[in-house]
C-alpha cells in the first residue's frame, strides 16, 4: 500500500500575543495615632479593599504585619480599579478608608517572533 506522510515545517514568522492581565503596587503610611488623637499602641495591620468602581469595593486583602506598608496586587483584567486600605488594631477596630487612588490596566499586545 501507497504511504501519505505529511510533515509541516516551521518557516518562520511572527504572531501577535496579548496578555490579559496587569498589576497594581500600593504604598501607605503606618498610622500613629487612634480616631481620638491617642497613640496608637496594638497595630495588628492593614487591609487593601479595592473594585472596578469608586467606593465599591468588592474584594479585601489582609496584610497581617503592622510593618509592611506595600502590597502589589497581581492578575488584574483589564480596565480601573479603584483602591484603598484600613488600618486594624488588636481589637479589630479599623480605621476609616485611606484616600482612593485608582489605576487603569490597558490590553497589551506583544509581537513575538519565532524562526
């Protein structure tokens, strides 16, 4: 019987990848004093609230050390997200929200090449 092979070559080229995620990197100061004006003694640490829309928050990250005061959040769809962050004490009294900041992540493409 007849044999069919049927064999593809790479002869080079390039294609056009788009990667559908991005980051955000936060930085805050450490409080130093309570609500009413006392020093604040049992910081337990912060949460990061953020969401697509100003004020709504729909997801909070815990950041259990008083010490860190940077966050970068990772695996962000395209679009703005808006964000803030709470300090919290040994009670779990937290403070008010930080002032929002927001960060739009744009669709990259990325040409690549391949021989």
């Amino acid at each position: 019987s007849d044999r069919v092979s049927n064999s593809q070559q790479d002869t080079g080229g390039s294609t056009t990848q788009q990667e559908f995620s991005g980051s955000a990197t936060l930085s805050w100061d450490s409080p130093a004093t309570n609500a009413d004006g006392t020093t604040l003694t049992d910081l337990v640490g912060y949460k990061v609230y953020y969401g697509t829309t100003s004020l709504g928050y729909t997801t909070a990250i815990d950041i259990n050390d008083p010490n860190t005061t940077t966050h970068t959040i990772q695996n962000l769809s395209p679009g703005t997200y808006y964000f803030a962050v709470k300090a919290y004490d040994t009670s779990i009294n937290e403070s008010e929200y930080s002032s929002e900041v927001s960060k739009t992540i744009n669709l990259i493409n990325q040409m690549i090449e391949f021989l």
